[in-house]
C-alpha cells in the first residue's frame, strides 16, 4: 500500500508534486499519456512540465526518445561502445580519457526493464506495486531536510543512505541504484544537459520505494518537528507551514 506523503509535503512546503517512475504490463491506469515522437530526439525531463500538469511520460524499447534514456532505461543500445564513448568524452567532455569512460560504463550497468511500459509522472496509489523509485524537486532547504530524513535510520557499516552519482538525469531516475529494494536516495538533476528543463533553483532528490515509505513515516520526535525546520522557514519567511 502506498503510504500518505501529505504531511511530509505540507511540513516542508513542497508544491510540486512527487514523481514517480513506474514498470507496469499497462498503461491503462497512467493516463493521461505523452509520448516521444517516434524518431524523433526528446530529452526525459522535456516533458517536466507535462507531469507537473497530471500527465505521464509514456516510454518503450520502441520510442524511448533520447539514446541515453534508451541505453540507461530501456536497456538498447543505439550505438557501439567505441563512438558511444567518444561522443561522451570527445563530443561532450564527461570524462578526462576514454579509458576512464569505458571503466565506468563498466561499472554502471542500466536498469533492466522488466514490464512493457515504462512511466514517468504523477503518482499513482493503485499502481503502488509497480513504483521504482519516487522524485521531489525541491530547492536547497528542502533538499537539506530530505537527506536528513533520509539518514534518520541509518546506521553505520550500512549502505549509504544518500548517493550523489556521476550519470545523465534519466540514469539518476532509477539506473544508478544498485538495489532497489533497500532503503537509499540520490541527489539528481546534476546533469547540466537536462537542468534547462527545470527551475535554476532545483534539484532532485530520488528515493527508492523502502525509502519513500521511510521518509512519509517520519514522526512527531523527528526534526520535522523540532525547532531547527520551523527556525529555518522562519528566516525564510515562510509563515504557513502546518504546524
């Protein structure tokens, strides 16, 4: 069962909406759909705006618009790994040698895809079987907040917590997890190919599933509640904050 976010969002003030990146055998209960244009080049995050207004990016092996989301998403592979490495390194400057590129795309290996469809977009309660990973935009306050929530019950020797990957913003979504089955964030929308999407002032925050159900369940004796949060929106100037 998907747990109720509503007091997490309304104590930090955050207006835009979760998103959530879905793997589901239907896209029936997404709608409304967007879609790349078939052949077409289409950044993810082109259609940030599209989500914030209640609609789902709707993507496959077939149309995925971007070879990157194709690669780190959909598992398919547009081009060999020698001039997929010189673009990254020679085209766009990522990595200081292609010997360093090709140990990290040794190293990170793409989302395997286990539906048809995948979904990007507003959250859905019925669907919470098929939920990968959960997203809030928010700014530097409420990132801050984010990653202390995300620490809450962590301990040490465990797996980190929070993780700020090196990747594309679409990677950042659900491909840089290891494991999605543990409770784990990661700082995104570092990629400054896709930050022209969004507001300047934003960032992404992704949680895995264990680690959104983590987050909402933050009680009346966590620092939500304390005086650290409230003197902070105080300087802020933000007033109406639920208490």
């Amino acid at each position: 069962m998907q747990p109720d976010s509503t007091n997490l969002l309304e104590k930090i003030g955050l207006k835009i909406p979760p998103i959530g990146f879905y793997d589901a055998p239907d896209t029936g209960p997404f709608g409304p759909l967007v879609k790349p244009k078939p052949g077409v080049w289409a950044c993810t995050f082109a259609f940030y705006k599209q989500w914030l207004l209640g609609k789902t990016l709707h993507i496959t092996k077939e149309n995925f618009g971007c070879g990157g989301a194709g690669y780190w998403l959909c598992g398919v592979v547009t081009r060999s790994r020698e001039d997929f490495v010189k673009f990254l390194v020679d085209d766009e400057g990522l990595k200081s040698s292609h010997s360093l590129m090709n140990q990290w795309l040794d190293h990170r290996k793409g989302y395997e895809q286990e539906h048809p469809h995948l979904l990007i977009g507003p959250l859905r309660e019925d669907q919470y079987e098929y939920l990968r990973s959960v997203t809030f935009y928010v700014n530097p306050d409420q990132l801050g907040l984010l990653m202390l929530g995300a620490q809450y019950n962590s301990a040490p020797g465990e797996p980190p917590p929070v993780i700020t990957p090196f990747g594309s913003g679409c990677s950042q979504l659900v491909a840089l997890f290891e494991d999605l089955s543990i409770p784990q964030a990661a700082v995104g929308a570092t990629d400054i190919a896709m930050r022209r999407y969004i507001d300047p002032d934003l960032l992404a925050f992704t949680v895995t599933r264990p680690m959104y159900e983590q987050l909402c369940g933050l009680g009346e004796e966590s620092f939500l509640y304390k005086p650290f949060w409230k003197n902070l929106m105080k300087a802020r100037g933000v007033t109406d904050l639920q208490e």
